[in-house]
C-alpha cells in the first residue's frame, strides 16, 4: 500500500510540474505577441475615448500634444476630406484673383518633407503664388504651392495625378489652378522645434497616405472602425481610423501607436527552452520522489489511525510534526477523537431538549385545551339554562354572556393562529420607515376608553424619528404591552410611554406604577398561556406577550421587562432609518 501512495504522488508531481512548464512555453511562443498586440490596441481605443473628452475642452491641437507627451501615441481628428481639421499654427492665407471665395487658407503640413521645412521658411507675405488644388464638391485641396522662386508640393497626392506613376483610379477627380497673393504665415518660431503632431513625418506620411485613398474612393465615409499594420525602420505601427459624425458631418479620429519589437525577445527565448526544460525536468524528477516520499508518511500513520477510529478506539494521537495542511489535518483527527465522547453527550443533551420540546408541545395542548373548556362550559351552562326556561328574566344577561365568550374564543383562536405563524420560520414580514411616534399616538387613542375607567394617567415623552419595520406587527407589539400595563396598573396610578432616540436606534418603554414582578414569573412572563397572578386573573388570553415576543425577534430586535423603582417597564428597539 505504502509503494503505491509514494507512485501515484511521483506520477503525479512529474505530470503536473511537466504540464504547467509545457503550457508557459506554449503560451509565451505562440501567444504572447498575439496577446500583446491586442492589449496594445485596446489601449489605443481607449485613448481615442479620451482624445474626444480633451479635446472638446483644449482643442485639437492641445489635446493631440497632451497624448502624445503623456501616452506616447500620435492621435488628431480629420475632416470627412481627411484634413487636420482647426489648423492654428501651421498655415498661411492667400487672397485669390478673380475668384469669388476671396481667400483661401492653407494647412501646411502635406507639404511637409525631408527638406520642405526650410522651403516653406521661405515663404513671405507679398508673395505671388500659383495653386494646383483638387476640387471635390465645394472642397478645395491644394497639392502644389509655387512661387517664382520656389515651391512646395504634396507628393502624396502629386505622385497620383501626374507623371509617369499616375493612377488611373484618381482620373475621376477634377483639378483647379489658383493664383493670388500670400497676405499672412503661421509657421512655428523656430525650426528646431516643431510642435506634435507637425513634427511627427511619419505619422503625417500616414495621415496623407488615408487621405490619398479617400480621394479614390471619391471620399466614400469609412463605416467601421478600420485598424492597420505598417512597418518603417523595422517598427511595427497599429493604426486605428474610428469614423465619428458631429452635428451631422462626418470626421475620423485617426490614431497610431508604436509596436515595440518582440520577434528577436522570443527568438532568444525558444534558444534558451532546450537547456531550461532539460535541467527543469530532471529537478521535477528528484523533486517528485522526495515530496512523494515526505507525504505519503503521514497518510499512512493518518489511515492507520482513522482505522481505529471507525472502531470507535480513541486512545491513541497522531503524531504532529508539522503547521501544514497535514499537521492539522492530524490535529482535527486528534480533536476529532477526543471530542467523539462530547458529541455523544451533546446527542443526548439534543434528545433531552427534544423531550422537552414534545413536553412544552403537550402544555400548550393542554393549556389551549384548558383555555377553551373554560368558555366552552359558561356557553353550555348558559345554553341549558335558555333551553329549559329558567330565570327568563335574565335571559339577554345569558345571551351577551355567551356573546362575550365567543368573542374571547375568536380572539384565542386568532392568537393562536397568529403565534403558530410567527413561530413557524416561514413568516418574512415586510420592513419599511414609518414614525413611531404616531403609531404609539393612535395606539393610545384605540386604548383610551380602558384608560378612563381605570381613572389612569397616561403620560407620553415621544421623539418624532423613522424607523424600519412592520408598522402593522409593532403596533400589536404595542398594544399587547400597554394592554398588559393597563391590567395590572391600579385604578388612579399612571402609565408612562417614552421614546428615547441615539444615532442608530429607538427605544419604546412602557412603564406602569404597580407590583414588581417576581423573578419566578420574570422567567416566564413571555411563555404562552403564562399569568401574572394566574389564580385571580382572567382577563386577555395569556398569548399577547408570547406573540409580541415572536414578533419582536421576528425584527431582530432588543427587548425585556424589568421592575423599576415604582413598577414595570416593558422595553424593545428598532433601528432608525
């Protein structure tokens, strides 16, 4: 038995030590660059959500430099033309002859290139100038700027239209020729620095290249977001081109991220695998044996043990070596026999309280038995008696005797249906605010008519706060025990109801002036058909502070009695809201 333990834990080790090394290299040489490519653009969508927030508030330019400073990703928002759109630092005016637009204004970033910087430095107010523009619509797109001296071009779309390399695809689109006079430059204060994204030509080069392929498509608007990869200097870029519409015009958010180079990270990696493997699976190997070795010793004394155990034989421990799982799995099992004699006196303990459970059973029968013989023998008696014709001038006294038993009866039975409810475990009342303050009020007024033939004084202190519970259920909560203070309060003594309010909970007291109760009937007070006094009384039907009971735990609520200098108080809590 002991060699098949230790084989199964060494089959085990190796399989699982083998498998998890096996799945890391899966993972790192198939999943990694697919993984971290799609956390790259997942980061760049998010970004572009907040390019959108930024730059409703700073403006494009502001908004695309922030990114770029803080993120390290090269994102603007284009036109439906695929122009930057709100250029205010990289442009220049030129008044047009014989047009009628008058003026026309020229970003100057597609003319952007390796030496074109110090060409358009060179550029003056005054100059005259002819324009080469692509018209789409009212869309006017220059493409070429020259002067008598010099000129700029935007090869992008230059490259398209003329020359040797020219597509056919781009034949549709008309072409217009300008001339005027340049009446004002923006350009950047130095050349050395160029503010993002002007200064960003790769990123630019890309942004032209979109706007080249919108001319073919003769600016057909993108529908879905589109991604792209492209590659220069050996760095792949992941471009994403989302199509937005604002006040019902087209635009794009055009974004671009650098994929830094992982291929030669995980070359070197699927080098290094051969020499890592061999020597981690020759560590699993010697590693499987002893951990197999070290763990099966203490199962087998465990199942030795537990052997004895099921034999109902406690007189021997199991060794504890260890604070690990299986030190204290032989710790329980010792605890486990040791305690094996208290469980079976718990048993009995529970069959004792069992036994008085059927007992306490039986009371109420007999109690409900009792409780209902009582008014059942004043109904026969009184029935008789109308039967055989005696004393007929009493007659409505024997009728609105039986009345006032069946009255009583019904209200026994609805008690008695009541607390068999709230003891049953199934009862869930519903909770909600209420003031408990009006509710003490209304009770009040309901039991007012007790109060004057008893010549009582009622006095409330009441603070006016919401607490949560079942206004119905502690409104009968409070009936019950100032019912119960009325009975047993002494004609012309008084009745004291107060509310006293903390930061989270309310208490309800209310105290009559009257005899103390004993500490025998304290210990009993809230059992069912229980009586103060139970000889002389015979007014209620001995459920009302069974029930408030059920109903006040039913809320989880703190309640008691207790004698006071001059009576009783009867108290509970409910949380505020």
């Amino acid at each position: 038995m002991k060699k098949s333990i230790v084989l199964k834990w060494f089959v085990l080790t190796v399989l699982l030590f083998s498998t998890m090394f096996l799945l890391i290299g899966i993972t790192q040489n198939f999943l990694f660059e697919e993984y971290y490519i799609r956390k790259k653009s997942d980061a760049l969508k998010m970004h572009m959500d907040e390019y959108l927030s930024l730059e409703a508030k700073k403006g494009p330019e502001v908004a695309s430099g922030e990114l770029y400073k803080n993120n390290h990703i090269w994102i603007t928002k284009l036109d439906k033309y695929g122009n930057i759109n709100n250029i205010d630092n990289y442009y220049i005016e030129v008044e047009l002859k014989n047009e009628p637009q008058g003026y026309l204004r020229i970003p100057m970033y597609p003319f952007e290139g390796e030496f074109s910087s110090d060409v358009m430095s060179t550029l003056r107010i005054g100059d005259e100038v002819i324009i080469d523009t692509v018209n789409i619509g009212d869309e006017i797109i220059p493409y070429h700027i020259q002067t008598n001296s010099t000129g700029v071009v935007n090869l992008n779309i230059a490259n398209k239209l003329h020359g040797p390399n020219a597509d056919r695809a781009y034949n549709h689109i008309k072409t217009g020729l300008y001339r005027g006079i340049i009446t004002k430059t923006i350009f950047p204060g130095s050349q050395s620095y160029m503010p993002f994204p002007y200064s960003e030509g790769y990123f630019l080069e890309q942004i032209k290249e979109f706007q080249v392929g919108l001319l073919a498509d003769n600016i057909e608007s993108i529908q879905h977001i589109e991604e792209q990869s492209v590659m220069e200097n050996f760095v792949e870029y992941k471009i994403i081109i989302e199509p937005i519409i604002e006040n019902g015009i087209t635009g794009y958010i055009f974004a671009m991220t650098s994929l830094q180079p992982v291929d030669e990270a995980i070359s070197v990696i699927r080098q290094f695998y051969p020499y890592f493997f061999g020597f981690a699976f020759f560590y699993i190997i010697l590693l499987a044996y002893v951990f197999s070795k070290w763990l099966t010793k203490p199962l087998i004394s465990i199942n030795r043990i537990t052997g004895k155990i099921a034999n109902m034989d406690f007189t021997e421990e199991l060794p504890v070596h260890s604070d690990d799982e299986i030190g204290q799995l032989s710790q329980n099992i010792n605890y486990l026999s040791k305690q094996m004699e208290a469980y079976i006196a718990q048993l009995k303990e529970d069959l004792d309280k069992e036994r008085k459970l059927e007992t306490i059973r039986k009371e109420f029968i007999a109690g409900v038995s009792h409780e209902l013989k009582t008014p059942l023998a004043i109904m026969k008696s009184c029935l008789s008696i109308l039967k055989d014709g005696i004393a007929t001038e009493k007659r409505d006294h024997y009728i609105q005797a039986m009345e006032d038993e069946i009255e009583r009866t019904d209200l026994l039975v609805v008690n008695m249906l009541d607390l068999a409810k709230f003891e049953s475990g199934t009862y869930k009342p519903e909770m909600a605010p209420f003031e408990i303050d009006k509710v003490i009020i209304k009770v009040s007024r309901s039991l007012d008519e007790q109060i004057q033939e008893k010549n009582l004084t009622l006095t409330l202190k009441l603070c006016s706060k919401m607490v949560v519970g079942h206004k119905e259920l502690i409104s009968r909560v409070i009936t019950n025990f100032l019912s119960n203070a009325i009975q047993h309060t002494e004609n012309g003594h008084s009745i004291l109801i107060v509310t006293k309010c903390n930061e989270h909970t309310a208490e309800v007291r209310v105290e009559n002036q009257g005899k103390p109760i004993s500490e025998e009937d304290m210990k009993k007070i809230w059992d069912q058909f229980y009586r103060v006094e139970s000889r002389t009384s015979k007014t209620g039907t001995g459920l009302g502070l069974s029930i408030s009971k059920e109903i006040l735990e039913l809320h989880h609520a703190v309640y008691g009695v207790e004698n006071t200098k001059d009576g009783v108080r009867f108290f509970f809590s409910l949380p505020l809201l």
